[in-house]
C-alpha cells in the first residue's frame, strides 16, 4: 500500500479551483486501488494536508497522469502559496477499531500490546 501526502499554502480559491478539485477528488474514488484519504489543517501555520490511501503505486499514478491533475498542477500557483508531495510506502498499520480510518477494512486491528517501563 502507498500513501500520496500532498500538504500546501492556500490563496484564494475560486469556483474554477472547486470545479477542478471535484473531478480530481472524483476521478480518485473512481480509481480500483484508491482505498481513503483524510485531510488535515494546522491552526498554527494554516497548511493543509490531504492523505491519500493506495493499494498499489499503479493506482496513484494513474491519478497522477489523469488530465485534471495535471491541469491543476498547471495551475497550481493561482490558488497555492507553496506545496510539498510526499509519497509513501505502508508498512503497517494499527489501531484500536475506535475511530475509523481508511485502512480499517483493508489492515486488521492489532490489540495495544501492554509495555513495560523500561521500553
């Protein structure tokens, strides 16, 4: 499984940004492969982070390569101050089952292993 982190600095977005982000985020789900995402934003310094869930890097670069990415990428310093791709590979994934995620249905759930003090 692989991860596409893409975080950045926004401007202004106009409904030519929304238009495009709705087919990009479309296109995505509609990809065999595509497995979730989350988006995340720092009060802090104001970035956003959206996190895109892969089952295989085959998957991702389709979306990669699909018009509208590319568009937006074309385009990006219209509505972006900055950004930053991180793309990763999955080499585990756990958690309780108490908050939902997009690799629940894909990885199993590992109970909390208990820790001594010294660990």
């Amino acid at each position: 499984m692989f991860t596409s982190t893409f975080t950045f600095a926004k401007r202004e977005f106009d409904e030519a940004f929304h238009a495009l982000d709705q087919v990009i985020a479309d296109t995505a789900k509609s990809i065999p492969g595509y497995l979730g995402e989350e988006s995340w934003e720092n009060a802090t310094t104001g970035l956003i982070s959206n996190v895109y869930y892969w089952e295989t890097m085959e998957a991702l670069q389709v979306l990669m390569q699909h018009p509208a990415h590319l568009e937006a990428k074309a385009q990006q310093s219209r509505w972006l101050n900055g950004y930053h791709i991180v793309i990763a590979q999955v080499v585990g994934s756990y958690g309780d089952g108490g908050i939902a995620h997009p690799l629940n249905a894909v990885l199993p759930t590992r109970p909390q292993q208990q820790t001594s003090a010294s660990e």
